[in-house]
C-alpha cells in the first residue's frame, strides 16, 4: 500500500484483536460479519501492506462497508484510528485501480466546479417543478431500474430554485457589530435547504453580528470519503485560498461534516496554511451558545424536541454539549427529550446511502425507532445529510415527526 505513511502504518500493530469494536459499529450489528468491523479491516490492511493480498473488486467492496462514524475509533482502547485508516486504504485502491465512472464524473467534472453544480441543481428543481419526478413515480418506471433507483430517488429533498450564494449579499452588515464572521454555507443549504442559510443570518444579525459568505466549492467530503484524495485536495486549497481573503473572527458552519473536514484539513492538504484558520472554526451551535451566549424569550409552543448527534460533530470540542444547552434555552417553547440511541450513526455518510441503500436504511431504522420512542414531535439536527437521511427514514415508516436543523427552530423565536 504505497499510500499509507509510516504513522498510520504503525496504527496498524496497536489493534489486539480485542473485538471490541464490534460493539460500536452500526454495520456490524446489522450484518454480522467480521471484513465489515474495524478488526477484520485491520487484518486485511497488514495483509494488503505486506502484499499477500492485492486489491481485487471484493476487497473494494468491503472497504466500502464503512460509514466512517468513528464509533470504533473513539472506542478503541488502543487508540487505532480505524476511520483514518479506511480512508486511506480508499486511496489507495483509487490510487491502484481508479474511480468508479459515476464518481470519477461527480467528483472530477461537476464538484470541481460550481457552475456545474448549480446547474445541476438547477435540472433538479425543473425534474420536481415541471412534474416530471411526479410522472415517473405515478408510472412506475424507476421501479424497472435496477439497485433500489426508485426507493434511492425518493432520498432527494425538495431541491431550492438556484444557488443560496447566488441570492443572498456577498456580506450582510449591522452597525457597529460585536464580531465578524465567515460562513461557509456547504452544498446542502447552498443547493437545497436555503432555510437554514436565512435562519443563520437573521439570528446573528439579531446579535449584531457581521456575516461575510465568501466564494467557495464543495469542503471535498465526499471526494476524501471515497479516496479521490485529487479531488478533495483541490477542493480544500481553493476554500482555504478563498477564505484566507477576509480578516474574520470566525468562521461558522451549519454542516457537521463540513466543519469537520476542514479541522482535517491541514493534514488531508497537508498544508501550514490550513493550520492557520484551526483556532476559527466553529460549528454554529457552539458559536451561538459559547461566544454570543445567545438569550433566548419565546413564546410557549410546547412541542417536544429531541435530538440527534451528527457522528462528525459529536467529536468536536463541546460537540456534543452545545447544541443541547442551545435547545435547553429554547424552553419553554419547546421541551427537550433525550432519545435513546442518540449519538449513534444514521446510516446517512455521504454517498452511502446512496450506494448501499437497504443496509443504510436498516441502520437508519434504529434511529426511527428510538425518535418514535421518546415521543417528540420534531428531530432535530445539525447536519444536513443527516436530516436528508432521517425525513426519508421517518417517511417510509409514515411518521409525522419533523426534521428541523436547530438553527431553525432557534430563528423560529426570534420576533
């Protein structure tokens, strides 16, 4: 394996075997086989770098039985970071073998580019606008497709008109603001749900605070997750380049995985520069409780709230904290219940829902029930592909339970 280092090689040697991953991991628990847990992974990667074994298209695919939740990492008495070590053999194989032609497409020729992706936002809300996505659902003809394309096809969201970006000023400004901050929107509310973007700039504008939203591209997420580290990289330089432009306090983001990929950035870009912007970066909800320490006064709805914890946020400084003091200070509009299960994965990861379907559902299916258990009316999140992820889930179990980013509802009371 020419692409793993000498660090994450020697991660290798500290797994015992001990199994205790296989308590933590969601796939494991729905299949029960040992490739799809981190030990089994491991053992593979030793016999991948000692060369008894070479890539072949089985291998590949189990390395992409990996929802990249971390549980196992976090739960290693060892300390071996097994995520990290599934990323790189992902880079590896593409290094070997090369992309997929549906990925090598998106990645290569459509996130690289924003105009391209707009545009294909764009196609999609003409597919939803113009009944065309009603007509092929009522005909039935995505059912003749093979890989579950019609129950896939239902995971899109309603898709926003144009780009967020594209609407909303280059800076929203306030007299004498207390802070001034970056935002970096994401694709998911750039593209999709431009509500969260709107709930973002009212409540800081509300707090007197300068919002500043630069040019920028996709975070490279789904490129480094599938180990198009090319892709990824370029993605990440231009964000950094893009964003080193502005002399801002903070740098906020709605996205768990966006966030969390730009902490990664100085060592998947292996860039000094990235380390510059480490200490600015901030998730929203950690922004709003922490640094403005946000008062909130609403008016009595009453409608229980209970939470999910996105698996890239949860291990973030005061990840997991801050967005449940955020909605403790939303009482008494809305009454906070802790749901069983909730730090654990969706199902959701990037693509993998998309690629693995059925068993992302079945993990998803967990959750389902653990939100239904505590009786909320409205989950709540801060990842936007989780809340994709969970409002599909929820559908097909038919729930009226509502899917809400936290900034949201934090908007909601503000007069």
């Amino acid at each position: 394996m020419k692409d793993m280092d000498k660090n994450h090689f020697e991660s290798l040697n500290k797994c015992s075997r001990c199994g205790g991953c296989q308590a933590h991991c969601p796939i494991f628990y729905e299949t029960g086989r040992e490739p799809f847990v981190a030990r089994g992974k491991i053992e593979l990667l030793e016999n991948l770098q000692s060369g008894k074994l070479t890539w072949n298209d089985k291998l590949a695919d189990i390395f992409s039985m990996c929802l990249l939740c971390g549980a196992c990492a976090e739960n290693c008495p060892n300390g071996v970071p097994a995520d990290k070590l599934v990323m790189m053999a992902r880079k590896d194989l593409v290094a070997n073998n090369g992309l997929p032609i549906i990925k090598k497409n998106v990645f290569q020729h459509l996130l690289r580019y924003n105009g391209r992706l707009n545009l294909a936002g764009k196609i999609l809300y003409l597919y939803q606008k113009t009944g065309l996505q009603k007509l092929l659902r009522i005909s039935r003809v995505l059912n003749l497709m093979p890989n579950d394309l019609a129950k896939i096809e239902r995971l899109l969201p309603e898709v926003a008109s144009g780009s967020f970006r594209k609407i909303v000023p280059f800076r929203s400004t306030v007299d004498n603001p207390r802070l001034k901050v970056a935002y970096f929107t994401g694709c998911v509310t750039n593209l999709i749900n431009h509500n969260v973007g709107y709930s973002i700039l009212k409540i800081l504008k509300a707090c007197g605070v300068e919002v500043i939203i630069p040019k920028q591209g996709c975070c490279g997420v789904p490129a480094f997750a599938s180990g198009d580290f090319t892709t990824g990289k370029f993605l990440g330089e231009q964000n950094i380049k893009e964003f080193a432009r502005e002399d801002v306090d903070y740098i906020i983001f709605d996205c768990a995985s966006c966030l969390s990929t730009w902490l990664d950035y100085p060592e998947l870009l292996e860039s000094e520069e990235a380390l510059k912007f480490s200490d600015k970066l901030m998730d929203v909800n950690r922004f709003l409780v922490e640094i403005l320490d946000i008062k909130i006064e609403c008016p009595e709805i009453g409608k229980k709230v209970t939470y999910h914890d996105p698996c890239h946020l949860k291990r973030t400084e005061n990840g997991k904290k801050a967005p449940r003091e955020l909605l403790s200070r939303l009482s008494p509009a809305y009454e906070y219940v802790e749901m069983g299960l909730a730090d654990r994965c969706c199902g959701s990861a990037g693509s993998f829902n998309i690629s693995h379907y059925r068993l992302s559902q079945k993990v998803a299916n967990r959750k389902v029930k653990s939100i239904k258990e505590s009786g909320a009316e409205i989950v709540t999140s801060a990842c936007p592909s989780c809340m994709m992820q969970l409002s599909h889930a929820l559908k097909n179990e038919k729930s009226d339970v509502v899917v809400n980013h936290l900034v949201e509802l934090v908007a909601g009371c503000l007069q």
